[in-house]
C-alpha cells in the first residue's frame, strides 16, 4: 500500500536527524510524520496515531529493541548501533 510506503521513506530519510539525547524517539517519529503533512493524534492502547483519509487511524509504537515486535500494530525500530531508524508496517496491511 502506498501509504506505508511514504511513511517508510519518511522513517529511512527524515527531515531532522534522532537524536537520542535530545528527544524521544516518539517525539521525533511524531515529528517526522508532522513534518511532511500527516495528522499524528493521540491514541489510548499505542505511542500515536496517524489519521488518514475517512477518519481511519494507523496505530504506531516505538522500540530500541526489535525483538518480539506485535504484528498488530505499526512499529518504528530505532537501532542505537547503526544509528538509523525502520519502518516495520502492520502484517494484516487492511487501511
């Protein structure tokens, strides 16, 4: 779906670099998504949400540990070694 394909290419390649010791990796992927245009909002049982087209949301967490991630959910992995961050969409890709 092409939407998970834009938020990919805004995880890999972001306006502003994470910087770990200045904001959270959940501030930063919140800002990211706001940056290019999304509507992030607050959601009760994930990190975010992004709003799309027809008031349907795309939940979000945020990791440094890719390890056992919920396939339920979207994820945003930030891996402290390489220094980069991933996009891991939802299994069941029904928005």
């Amino acid at each position: 779906m092409p939407i998970f394909q834009v938020i990919a290419e805004i995880i890999t390649n972001p306006p502003i670099p994470h910087e770990p010791h200045k904001q959270s990796l959940k501030a930063w992927a919140m800002y990211c998504l706001r940056d290019r245009g999304f509507k992030v909002v607050y959601a009760q049982d994930a990190d975010f949400a992004v709003e799309i087209k027809g008031g349907k949301k795309l939940y979000f967490q945020v990791t440094d540990s890719p390890l056992d991630l919920d396939k339920t959910i979207n994820w945003v992995v930030w891996d402290s070694i390489a220094k980069t961050a991933r996009f891991i969409p939802v299994q069941s890709q029904d928005p």
